[in-house]
C-alpha cells in the first residue's frame, strides 16, 4: 500500500463525514501524519452509498485537501467498508499433509479451500483472516511451517458484505481516480487503532458508534474473531431530538452536541435553552426546553443500541466469550454519559477509545470519531511491506486476489 513516494493513505467513508488520512513511513517503519482532510458527508446513508455524485463530491474534497496539507498526490487507498450488513463466520479447514513439512503452498491451498467454502453470488469477501492453526487435531499452533504431520487445519475468520453496497462505494472511490489496495470492515479499523495488546489477547468487544451505523469488533487471543454492523447510529439521536422538538436537523445537532447526555442530574429541570421551531426564521417562534427533555429523546435511543450490541453479541455467543471489557469509539460514543450507560446494559468494563501511537496526529482529530481512519492506516501500514516490492493489486482489495498478500501477512506475523 506503500506508494513509491512512501505515502500510505487511509478513506474512511461514513454517514455523516468522509475523512482522508495521508501518512509518510519514517525510516523506522512507523507512520507518521502528513495530511488531513474531512468533510460532511452527502450521498450515504446507513453505511450505503444513496447519491454517487454527491457522495463522489465529499470524497473529491477530503483527499484533495490532504494532499494540498501533505504538499503530495496519493494513488491508492485502504478504504473502510460498513454497508451491506458485514458479518463474520469462523470456518474451520483441514487438507491432508502426508508427511511432509507444511509449506507455504500448503497454508495457500487451505486458505482458498476456506474462501470457497464461504463464496456467494449476493456476497463479497472482504476479509479472511487465519486465527489458529492444528496439526493432527492439536490446537494452539502460531506458525506450522517446517512442521510435520498428516492434517493441517486452520480456523479461519471469514467476513463479507453484500455486494451491490460494497462495488457502489467502490466505484465511487473509483471515480475520484483512487484505486482500492484494501477493504477493511470499519469495526476491524477501529479495533486496530484504539486496542493495546493486552487487552486484544484477554478478550475485548470494540464498539464503533458512528452516524448511520454502530459497528461491532470482538478480539480474543489477539485475533479478531467476530464482526457486526448494527445499521443504527448518532444520526438516529439528532433525529429524535429533531423530531421530538420540532426544531431543523441542523439545530438538533447543534443541541445534541452541547447540551445532549444520557445520564439525569439535578439541575437539568432548571437548566432552559431557546429552541428555535422548524419552518420559523432565526428570529421567529421559539420553545423554552429544559434540559430534562433533550436527555428524556436522548436516553432511550443509546439505551436501544447498547440492548441491539448486546442481542447481537449474545446470538453470535461472544457475550461471556468476549470477556469484560469493552472499548467505545466512534463520534456518537462522546455524548456525555454514553460510557456509563453501556456499562450498566452490557454489564461489562467500559472504557473510551481513541487512535493511539500514530506520530503526527493533531488534537482536534485525534478523538473517537476519527478512530476507523487511524485504523486503516494502521491496517496499510502492516501490508505496505508486500506492496513496496511493486505488486500492485489494483481495484480489488482483500475481496479479490488477497489471497496472495496472506502468504506475506503470514511470515511478518507469524
């Protein structure tokens, strides 16, 4: 993913922003933050791409200004993907060994067995990650190369997404002149950028709180083993409150950001604002509202979600697996009391997760509504070393013809 002037460069696509992260690799391999840009995003709803031009116009804007602050052009990007309800299966593969060392052919024929095996004409590939391998039926193996035996299995975690969603926003980054040198599920990017070590090997659930979408990471073993896309997010709040208040979306926004939580106190019946009424002029009509009924919209929406998250996680079986922590990321996740609500529905540890050990990121978007950006940067800069060598995987990403790029990713981590 390297380009030859060394620039990686991350597109997070979401509901409500686009953003564009350029990042230069310094001589000791770690990134460092080189060129920002984001913008509102038009022309996306709920993860889905809804108007391409609109939706192409926001994009155009984010990247070129990163690179106007980068002072350089960039080629390729890693792109997130949350549209088309995402989600995982752990398939389990074994192929016959007859006694000789396991090679790299070998983990390359079982990882295309296990993408056969999870190939759907109405869903794309986009990640298919191995997590643990077995020889003869004994678990716990990190790297089976050189070893010997008559089976080798590998669990494999496969995710996929439907695949008009998926090639509508890939077409669009397409047009802005940017290939797609990878894909990465948004909760997997998020994970990647806020998680520390410790906490991806004991058993973490990763909970991305964006605009249209809530997207779910659940790491054990310092694997990710479980993604979900929950097509419910901040946007839905600003709704409520808009709806509930009579007042523009813009002013719902504007309210939910500074006056919004979801935990009561004692003043909020004395605290009163101005909420100008929908239709009205800026000078028009206007309702007094008191705190207590901005928190009363507010409350049972994150509640819902956090309930959603925790259904979910229960009907994959990652509840009790997952262990008991969990880190919140993502802009909805900054409301005011958000961490101690999830806390209190999910029953867990909660902490806030922000982009960590990235060189170079400024204050202002180094929060968690810029978390799946620093992962996917991250996610390229892990990859970039099979890139450099100057095999270039055009437009397909992980999806399609990724297979290649897993032998690399296997010696570098394994």
């Amino acid at each position: 993913m390297a380009a030859r002037n060394g620039l990686i460069a991350a597109l997070d696509v979401g509901t409500t922003k686009v953003c564009c992260f350029i990042a230069k690799i310094q001589d000791d391999g770690s990134p460092r933050m080189v060129g920002i840009g984001h913008q509102v995003a038009r022309g996306m709803r709920n993860g889905a791409v809804v108007d391409m031009e609109e939706l192409e116009t926001s994009i155009r804007a984010a990247v070129e200004s990163a690179e106007e602050m980068a002072n350089d052009q960039v080629r390729a990007v890693a792109v997130n993907i949350s549209g088309g309800h995402p989600g995982s299966a752990n398939v389990k593969v074994e192929v016959a060994m007859n006694g000789h060392a396991v090679n790299e052919a070998d983990i390359r024929r079982m990882l295309e067995h296990g993408r056969a095996h999870h190939e759907s004409p109405d869903r794309e590939l986009i990640h298919a990650i191995p997590v643990d391998y077995t020889i003869d039926g004994n678990e716990g193996i990190k790297d089976p190369r050189g070893m010997f035996g008559d089976r080798l299995g590998v669990a494999i975690h496969v995710i996929a997404a439907g695949i008009g969603p998926v090639r509508n926003l890939c077409t669009v980054v397409n047009r802005c002149h940017l290939d797609i040198e990878a894909r990465v599920v948004s909760p997997y990017a998020s994970g990647l950028a806020c998680l520390v070590e410790d906490e991806k090997e004991l058993g973490v659930t990763c909970i991305d709180m964006g605009g249209g979408t809530t997207s779910i990471a659940v790491f054990l073993g310092g694997q990710l083993v479980h993604t979900d896309v929950i097509a419910v997010g901040g946007a839905y709040v600003t709704s409520d409150i808009a709806r509930g208040l009579s007042t523009p979306v813009i002013h719902a926004e504007r309210l939910k950001t500074l006056y919004g939580s979801v935990i009561p106190s004692a003043n909020d019946d004395r605290e009163i604002f101005k909420v100008p009424l929908v239709g009205e002029d800026e000078d028009g009509a206007s309702n007094q509202v008191q705190r207590s009924m901005l928190i009363q919209i507010i409350q049972p929406r994150l509640e819902e979600t956090f309930e959603l998250v925790r259904s979910h996680l229960e009907q994959g079986g990652f509840d009790k697996l997952a262990g008991r922590r969990v880190v919140l990321t993502g802009g909805a996740s900054q409301m005011q009391g958000a961490r101690d609500l999830a806390g209190h529905v999910l029953d867990k540890q909660v902490r806030l997760g922000k982009p960590i050990g990235l060189h170079g990121l400024p204050e202002a978007t180094g929060g968690p509504a810029f978390s799946t950006c620093a992962g996917l940067i991250r996610y390229a800069l892990a990859h970039a070393p099979a890139q450099s060598r100057g095999k270039r995987t055009g437009k397909s990403g992980e999806g399609q013809g990724g297979w290649g790029r897993l032998g690399s990713w296997l010696k570098r981590n394994f």
